[in-house]
C-alpha cells in the first residue's frame, strides 16, 4: 500500500489540526485547572487553619466575659476627678484606727496616662509592727484603688518593743470623664 502525495499532506494538516487544537485549547485548559486545583487546595488548608483559630477566639471570648464579669464584681473604682481629699481622709481615719504616729503624706507630680492618671504619694508614720501590717490591710480594702509600690521599715533590732518608722509609696489613680471600675 503506498501513500500518494495528497495523502500524506492531508496526513500532516489532520496531524498539524490536531496539534493545534491540543495546544490551543487542551493545554490551557489543563493549566487553568491545575491551578485552580491549588488554590482551592490553598482555600481549605486557609479555612482549617481559621477553624482552628476560630476555637482559640471562643474561648478568648470566654476569657473576656469572665474578666467583664470579675471587674463588674471590684469594690475598687477610679474616680472621675482627683478627689484626693477623700482618700486623705481615709487615711487618716485608718492610721488613727491602727494607733500610729506622726502621720505625713506627702504628693507627688501627677503622672498623666492615655485613659487614666496616677497620683504618687508617700505616707510617713511610726508605730509597731501589727499597726504598720493593719495600715497596710486597710489601704487595700479602701474604696479607691491604691497601689502599693514600696514598703520600708527601719527600727533598732535591739529594742523589739519600740515602734518602727515605716514609709508606704503607693500610687492612686484617677479617670477623666465617667467613674471606670479597673
């Protein structure tokens, strides 16, 4: 069987048709789907991953509620205005109650903060032990939220019965605009 010459050139266009149309239209069809099929597979690796951290917000927002929960619940506030006066007050009340002596306070500079302020104060005062660790009790239960940042005592080992000379810094806080519990 012997192939003419017109055959063989319809042979080669059907061949040269058929390598077009592959390379034409199968070729970036096959492309376009492989690439599809990684970033669906990249979408579902993404979406496991945002499950996954999907539970870790559950239980942040868990977490926040319970904090939301114990602040509602303090008995501490930070007043609107400095309102220093009143908490003075109180500590005069408290060291009178501890039987202490020579009660001084003395304000620092107010240091200003983005939503809050602080007052520093130091408290100078003599007395025994248990009324310095009673002022110190009270302090803590105060109304207004007091933090204690440095306690010093100083007294003559020698003489256990005498009073010790104690020295509290603490910082007081307070909020501009609506009373804020902390």
């Amino acid at each position: 069987m012997r192939i003419e010459k017109g055959e063989w050139r319809a042979l080669v266009a059907a061949l040269l048709v058929g390598t077009g149309l592959v390379l034409g239209l199968w070729l970036p069809q096959h492309a376009r789907r492989r690439q599809l099929t990684a970033q669906i597979e990249q979408a579902d690796q993404t979406l496991r991953t945002n499950s996954i951290q999907g539970v870790g917000l559950t239980a942040l927002s868990r977490k926040a509620e319970v904090l939301k929960v114990e602040a509602d619940a303090a008995q501490q506030r930070v007043p609107p205005q400095q309102r220093l006066g009143d908490l003075l007050r109180q500590l005069s009340q408290h060291a009178n109650a501890q039987h202490v002596t020579g009660l001084e306070v003395v304000t620092k500079a107010t240091v200003a903060g983005a939503d809050y302020s602080m007052i520093p104060l130091v408290v100078q005062f003599h007395g025994p032990f248990p009324a310095v660790f009673g002022l110190l009790r009270d302090l803590e239960q105060m109304p207004r939220l007091v933090r204690v940042s440095r306690v010093d005592l100083h007294g003559d080992p020698a003489k256990p019965g005498e009073p010790l000379a104690a020295t509290i810094e603490l910082y007081t806080f307070y909020a501009p605009g609506e009373e804020v519990r902390p």
